[in-house]
C-alpha cells in the first residue's frame, strides 16, 4: 500500500512542470505522504490547499452542488491542482505555471483511485 | 483581543486573521494569562488557562517517566470545534498556546500558523527579565491583575 | 426622547430612587451617546433590581454601545438566567455570536428573540439574513405567528443596473443565472445564480466566495506563487471559475459540466472584461 501510494505520487512529479506531490488528510490539512518537495514547505502546502479545497466545497454545497472533484488555483508563478480521495484525503500537486494541466489532472486521478 | 505584554499583540492579531482561530489564550507554564481572545468570561479564562498549564505539565512528566520524550503540542478534534495546545520557549519561560477552531480553519492552519506565531515572539520577546520569587499572594495579586486587565474590570 | 423628557425622568427618579423610571432614562441617555451616565444609571438601577433581566439587558445595551463586548456578554448572560425567554438578551447574544462568527448559535439565539417578541426590530431580517449565510432554507420552521415569509424562496432581486440602465453581464451567457459578481466582503453586487431545483443561491454563495478569495489569495502569497489569477472546480454537475476582475471583486461562472473548464476561462475573461467596464460606469 505505501508502495503503491510513494509510486502514485511519483508518477505526478515525471509530469514535465511539477515541483511536488503530496497526499493530505482534508479535514485536517496535514501531511499524510510526499515526494519530492524539496525547496516546498510541505506542510504549509497542505494546510493551505485543504483550505481552498474546503471553502470551494461549502460554496458548491450552498449552490446546491456536489462537492468539487477537481480544484486548479492558477498564480502567477505556479498552480495548485488537487483531486480528492477516499478515506477524506486529497492529492495536491504544486506546479510551475506552465504545465500540462490535464495530464497532471490524469495522473492525481489516477492516485486518488489508488487510495481506494 | 486583549494582552498583558504589548509585544505579543502584533504577532498574536496576525496569528488570529491568518489562523481563523476563534479561542486564543496564552499563558505562562504556571497559568498565568499573558493573552487572550474570544473568552467571554473571566471565569472561563481562569479555568482554561489552569488545565491548560496541568495538561501541558502531565504530559510533559508521563514523557519523563515513560522517557518517550512527550509531544510539546496535543491536539483534540471533536465534532464541530477542534483545540490545539502548545508549549513553547521564551526569554520569559516556558509559555502555553490553547487555541480554539472550528470548521473555518483546520488543525494544519493552526498549526502553521502557530509556529510562525512563536517564532514572531521569539523575535519580539524582550531579554530575559531577572527570576524572582513568586509568592502565593503575588501569584494571586497578579493573576487578578491579568483578568482586571484582560476583561478590563 | 428630548432633553425635556430625559430631564423629566430624571427628576422623578430624584425623587423616587427605587422606581423603575431607571430604565427608560438608562435608554435615553445610552440612545443620546451619554454612554457614561447611562452607564452610572443602569448599575444603579442594578444594585436595587440586581435580578431584574431589563436592568442586565440595558446595562449589556451601554456597554456593548461602548465596546466592551465580554461584559456585554455576560449582562445578557445573566439576564437570559433571569428569563429565558427575554428577547433583548437573546437578540444582543445572537448579534455577538454573529460578530464573532458562530453563526449556528447566532442564528438560534435570534430565532429565540424573535419567537419572544416577533415584532422586535430587525430580528426578522437578521434571522434571515443568519439562515442564508448557512444556507438554510429561511424559517422553515417558523418559530412563531407573525414571522417573515421564507426569503431564499423569493427571488433574487435583479442587479443594480448602470446609470445607463444596463445590468452587469448584459449580453453575457448566463447574465441572471450563472454569473455572479460580487465585493471582497462577499456581498453580491451583480449576475445570480440558482440551485438545480431553481432556489436562488447567489447571495449565499457569494457570502462563501469571499473566504474563498481570502484563502486564495494567502495561500498563492504564502507559497511564493504570485498573486492568484484564478480558481477552477469541478463537481459532478458543473464546473466552475472564478476570477477577479479588480482586486476588490471576484466574478463566478457556473456551467453545465458538459462545458470544459478551457471554454469556461475564455467566458470569465469575457465576463471579467465587462464586469470592469460596469464597475468603472457605477464608481
């Protein structure tokens, strides 16, 4: 299982343009695993992306919406992009700017579902 | 918001817009209250800020005796609040952060902030003042003088 | 009340200490910001009615005026011991769980005021506007005869046009339901937007919009990523964008999850563009 989830995470950061991959407790915006981060305060990345990704989420709840499947908060000089997973955890990848947004989108999916 | 050190306002309000925290009290190891936010009542201050210290020094001492070198900060979840407390080092000694959040915040913020607030203090903290000794009358004297300042009564 | 009033109902207190005239002239004088006489007035009357709930409701009254809001508290505090059911306290507790942002409580503590005296200034409105910001339905179960009707159910009213007469997204996809635009405090100032079942939700999903721009905008600055351009989610049934058009206002569109975020980022410039072009028009 921590195989699977080291390697989930590490087949985000090959993606051309992402500087971390970590996987977070949403509730709580913790740390629950990374890779490769080096230069990143892991754990200010993920109490802040639990942030965003909560606020978003009560806001499509009081639009009468699921909870979002897939948040993108483009800056200036990079991006978080995270995909929520079962058992109340997220994977967040922290990206330059430019970076294929999709395939990064494909690969946090694909360790979401890993965490299944 | 109110504090006895005016040195610790500047970072405390910063911790509280960052935090979202709803409770903040900051004591010394003793219990003595150095700052607080969001108490409504002196009583609540006092009984908060003397579990905190007996929390923080039972922990410290099952860590002693267990020599498992206990956590200087715990952290409690409950269904709809969540407190975090946190012992941390000053040219004063040894001070206690008991902080209140709900769902506006998280554990992760907290403690984020929270770190960034003690190394402000730190920073801030005036040089260490000369020891003396602490009557019990002092001690009550000064612990009403907190609250009189505190709650402003 | 004049000064002719007040001068009056100090000279029958004058003359009777242990009448209860304290009160209306504790009020007047706390209405006309002689916050320190009403002040000297209400602990007065306090050490001769110490368990009257009136006596602790106005005293909580002059000192929330003077902005001590823990002794407030714990006036009305002890009022609501003295009755339960005084509508004063429970609407000066509900407004200071509000400030401080327990809406839950705020919101039970105004039902409980308003239920106590339906007619009471303003605790209707406050009570739905509490009931929105949780997006609640309004009042669904109304505490009392004479409550305001359910104001989710009604309709959004329609944004304010331009000196011109033009709405904000005229033109625009989408301009009543699906784009919204609204102020750093949450406040919405133009578009709309329903829920699937068709209820109008703008107002409310502004009002959690704004904590989002804040979360944005201190997580792109704590980790040294720039300022934020924008946010996009996807949920089952929709995607979504927002952006700021200025740096005091955020625009949200909603679509139909059949519309890709790519399309949706080129409608929010569109959107944007004419969200600043209004909101040079109205300033």
């Amino acid at each position: 299982m921590r195989l699977d989830i080291v390697g989930s995470l590490e087949s985000i950061t090959r993606v051309r343009g992402v500087r971390g991959a970590m996987i977070v407790s949403a509730e709580e915006g913790l740390v629950v695993a990374e890779s490769s981060m080096e230069g990143i305060d892991g754990a200010a990345v993920a109490a802040l992306t639990a942030g965003v990704v909560a606020r978003l989420g009560r806001a499509t709840e009081a639009a009468g919406r699921t909870a979002p499947a897939f948040v993108h908060l483009q800056a200036e000089r990079g991006a978080l992009l995270a995909v929520p997973a079962p058992g109340d955890l997220l994977v967040v990848a922290v990206t330059d700017a430019a970076v294929n947004v999709g395939l990064v989108r494909l690969e946090l999916r694909r360790a979401a579902e890993h965490l299944a | 918001m109110r504090v006895i050190e005016p040195w610790v306002a500047e970072p405390l309000e910063r911790f509280l817009a960052e935090s979202a925290a709803r409770v903040v009290l900051l004591t010394t190891s003793s219990g003595q209250v150095v700052a607080q936010h969001g108490f409504t009542r002196a009583l609540d201050v006092m009984s908060a800020s003397a579990l905190g210290a007996a929390i923080m020094a039972s922990t410290e001492e099952l860590g002693r005796l267990t020599a498992s070198g206990a956590s200087r900060s715990l952290s409690h979840q409950g269904p709809s609040r969540g407190l975090f407390l946190s012992a941390f080092d000053l040219p004063q000694g040894r001070w206690i952060g008991l902080v209140v959040y709900d769902r506006d915040s998280s554990l992760g913020l907290v403690r984020l902030f929270f770190d960034r607030l003690v190394g402000e203090l730190q920073a801030v903290a005036p040089a260490e003042v000369p020891a003396r000794e602490v009557l019990a009358a002092d001690f009550e004297n000064e612990l009403n003088a907190s609250l009189r300042s505190l709650f402003g009564r | 009340m004049s000064i002719e009033d007040i001068r009056v109902l100090t000279s029958q207190l004058a003359a009777d200490p242990s009448s209860l005239v304290f009160l209306p002239l504790g009020e007047a004088l706390r209405r006309r910001g002689q916050l320190e006489a009403a002040e000297k007035i209400a602990l007065a009357g306090l050490t001769r009615y110490p368990d009257l709930a009136d006596a602790h409701d106005l005293l909580a009254r002059v000192l929330g005026d003077q902005g001590d809001l823990e002794r407030a508290f714990d006036e009305w505090d002890i009022a609501l011991r003295l009755d339960p059911r005084h509508a004063g306290a429970h609407k000066g507790i509900g407004f200071l769980f509000y400030v401080a942002g327990d809406l839950p409580k705020a919101l039970e503590h105004l039902e409980s005021a308003h239920a106590a005296d339906p007619g009471a200034e303003g605790v209707a409105a406050a009570v739905a506007r509490v009931r929105e910001a949780l997006a609640l339905p309004a009042l669904a179960s109304a505490p009392a005869a004479g409550a305001t009707p359910p104001v989710a159910a009604e309709p959004e009213p329609l944004p304010p046009p331009l000196p011109g007469g033009r709405a904000v997204f005229a033109g625009l996809e989408g301009a009543q339901d699906g784009l919204l635009l609204l102020d750093g405090n949450g406040l919405r100032i133009g578009g709309g937007l329903s829920a699937p079942d068709g209820t109008a939700v703008g107002d409310a999903v502004a009002a959690h919009l704004a904590g989002v721009f804040r979360d944005a905008t201190r997580a792109a600055r704590l980790l040294h990523l720039g300022s934020w351009t924008s946010v996009a989610g996807e949920t089952t049934d929709a995607n979504l964008f927002l952006c700021a058009p200025t740096p005091e206002s955020l625009l949200l569109l909603v679509r139909d999850n059949s519309v890709p975020i790519g399309r949706l980022a080129l409608q929010a410039e569109r959107a944007a563009e004419a969200a600043r072009r209004w909101l040079e028009g109205a300033a």
